[in-house]
C-alpha cells in the first residue's frame, strides 16, 4: 500500500479550505503528468475564489479548464473528436506547454488577483520546458483554445439574475437566505441536449408507507444529536460536508496517476468528470427547482400536517450541519456521485478501480478508501441521509439519475477517432 503524502498548495487562501483534502494516495514517481498537476493547481485557485457561497461555479471554471487543456493536447495527438475545436497544431508541439497555458488563460478569467497569480505560476511551471518552437507552439495553441472554450461559455445564463420567488401568503414571513445557484436550471449544459433531459419523476406521496420510512429513518439517523447514528457514520455524513470541485476532483486525479494514463487519455477522462459533474450539477437543479419538495428540517418540524399518521412532529430537530439551500429532491451529492461513477464506469468498462484514497476538509483525520464505484456511490447516498439533508428515496433517484448523466456525457462527446478519419 502506497503511503499517504499531502500536497503542498501555493495559494494560502486556498490551504485551509482544499488541503485537507488533497492528502490521498501518492502516487507512483513518475506518473503525474500535466493534467493533473493542473487540475490540482486549479481546485486550489478556484475553490476560494468562486465557491462562495455556492461551490457550482467553482465546479463551472473546471469544466472550462478541462474542456481548454483537452481540446489543446487533442489537437497535437488527434486521437479523440474535439470537445469544442480542433486547431491546426504541428505534431511535434508541446503537449504540456499546451494543456498549462490552456488551464492557465481560463483561470486568469476569475478575477484580476488571480490573472496576476497566473502569469507567475504558468512561468515557473513553463520554466521546466525547454525553449523553442515546441514549447513557444503549445503555449500559443493553448491560450488559442482557450480563448474559444471562454467564448463558447461566455453567455451560458451561469451568471443570470436570481429570480427564485419564495411560496407564502401576505405578510407572512419565510426565510430571507439566498437560495443557491436558481438560475441554474436555465444554463447551458456542457454537453447534455437540455437541463431537463434527465428530469426524474416527481417525488414520492407524502401519504405512502415509503415516505414514513424514509422519514422516521432520516428523524433517526439524521439529527445533529442521534442515538442510533455511530460515530463511523457520523464520520463519514461530516466528511462528505465539502462540495464541489473539492469533493471529487481529487478522486479522478488520483485514479487517472493509479491507471497511468498517458496526457491525451488524462485529459480526455479529467474533462469527462468535470463536464459529467457540472451537467450533473445543472440536471439536479432543473429537477430540485421544479418539483420544490421540502427538505427533512422543515417536513420533520411539521411532521404533524404531512397526512401521514406514521411521522411524529419533533419541534427541535435539526441536521448535523445547515441545510444547502435549494430544494431537496433528488440528493445533489448523490447526482454527482453518480456522474464521477458513471464516467468510471463507462470509460474503463468496469466498476472496479484500484484503490483511492481522499481526505476531507470537512472531517479533519479522516481517510475514505474504495476500490469500487458502486460502494463508493452508496457511501456517498449514507453520508446525506446520515447528515440530516436528503431522504433515501431522494439519495436512489439521485444516484441512478447522475449514472445515466456519466454514461450520457462519455458516449456523446470526445468519442474516440474512427480509424482513417483523422
């Protein structure tokens, strides 16, 4: 078993928020390549500077650094169909002159402090390639990708005002918290036909045995104090707390250095994940926003007008942690879960893996490890039950809808180049 080493992250902002996470599985010497030093390089760069207070555009800048670092590489070693853009590239360019420049120009898009920051990371780590047309080629190719990727998203609703209308009657009051990310639902997914493509059926009767079920299992599990949750369990709800990109992005970057994919197979699978989790992320809130359906903390403190005489009112109860606000149904952990699955599953064609471990900011000294897709999917489903946010029903829809969401992603973009068709 390899031993466990934590990276190192330049930005100080970023290493109270993304290092615990980050310490997992070292790898092999020698197999890191450009793509996931990059990818690393980015979750630290984005994380503090667009996950507050939604994580989802944090997640939306690494669909467009893996899409740019992609399209580049892809068109020096033409072996899969463009993400975006094929540009004319001399087979002799810089794979990895071109994937950081490409990652570097999306990141310098954030804001003017990183811009500044980019110039001097993409320096040091081009100070490593020798000079001359190789390197000179792929920076030049890089940045030219990623300027289409940037244009190609530029007007993608990500940034659409918030009109989510709060239900009450007059003069009564509701909550004033912003809900997270409502205009989402109207954004441009990165390859699905449409928000709604995977739309689930709507939520279950409040009137059927299974929502009693569910309901006293997450009344039980779920509470912030919990006499039948063990302290495993509670482990395992507070270390699946952070979201995206942290959450599974370093789960794919170890699992890419595990399986020793060449830069071209790395950057095809990285962006796959990442374009898999932020269609993932759109399709989830399409359904969360259109059926509406309460969350655990507002049912179970009105479990007395549900109509269903098998769930208790409990006045006080209340998750481990404050609820994500946008509506519950289905678990969107759950959907991403099963996106990252569902890219694994579909481009290795199995669901075994070698072992990965990650960390979690959010559950200082605790190490989760998996050597299959499926039981990591269903840890993930556990930890929102167990956390208080997310009904079973919810984490099943969740999982199956984000399985469907991966295997759509791989089979419909970046497919491999027919022979003879270059």
């Amino acid at each position: 078993m390899r031993a466990l080493v934590a990276y190192p992250i330049s930005r100080s902002v970023s290493a109270g928020i993304v290092g615990a996470w980050v310490a997992v599985v070292a790898p092999a010497p020698g197999f890191a390549n450009v793509i996931t030093d990059w990818d690393e390089k980015a979750v630290a760069v984005v994380t503090p500077s667009l996950g507050v207070p939604s994580p989802y555009p944090a997640q939306r800048m690494m669909g467009m650094v893996h899409a740019a670092m992609f399209d580049a590489v892809n068109s020096i070693e033409r072996r899969y169909q463009p993400y975006l853009v094929q540009l004319p590239a001399d087979s002799t360019t810089s794979k990895e002159a071109a994937a950081a420049a490409a990652a570097a120009a999306v990141l310098a898009t954030i804001d003017p402090r990183t811009a500044g920051e980019m110039k001097v990371t993409i320096a040091t780590y081009l100070a490593s390639i020798p000079d001359g047309p190789a390197k000179s080629g792929g920076v030049k190719l890089g940045e030219a990708v990623a300027a289409k990727v940037l244009e190609a998203r530029a007007k993608d609703g990500a940034d659409a005002s918030d009109d989510y209308r709060p239900r009450t009657t007059p003069g009564v009051y509701v909550p004033t918290a912003i809900t997270l990310s409502a205009m989402w639902p109207n954004m441009k997914p990165f390859a699905m036909a449409s928000p709604s493509q995977f739309r689930p059926i709507p939520p279950i009767s409040l009137e059927s045995e299974e929502w009693a079920t569910d309901y006293n299992e997450l009344k039980d599990y779920g509470g912030q104090i919990s006499a039948k949750r063990t302290a495993q369990q509670t482990k395992i709800a507070r270390f699946w707390l952070v979201g995206p990109p942290v959450s599974y992005h370093p789960f794919a970057r170890e699992l890419v250095i595990a399986k020793q994919m060449d830069v071209v197979d790395s950057a095809r699978f990285m962006a796959l994940i990442a374009v898999g989790i932020n269609d993932a992320i759109i399709a989830v809130l399409d359904a969360k926003y259109h059926y509406n359906f309460w969350r655990p903390i507002t049912a179970i403190r009105n479990g007395d007008i549900d109509g269903n005489p098998a769930t208790d009112r409990e006045a006080t109860w209340q998750p481990i942690s404050d609820t994500p606000m946008h509506p519950e149904y289905p678990c969107a952990h759950c959907v991403q879960a099963g996106a990252v699955a569902g890219v694994v599953k579909t481009v290795l064609g199995t669901e075994d893996i070698p072992e990965i471990a990650t960390t979690s900011p959010t559950a200082p000294g605790v190490t989760r490890r998996w050597t299959n897709m499926t039981a990591f999917t269903e840890e993930v489903s556990n930890a929102r039950v167990w956390a208080g946010f997310h009904y079973r029903f919810s984490t099943r829809v969740g999982t199956d809808m984000g399985l469907r969401v991966g295997e759509y992603v791989v089979k419909s973009v970046m497919q491999p180049v027919v022979s003879g068709s270059q």
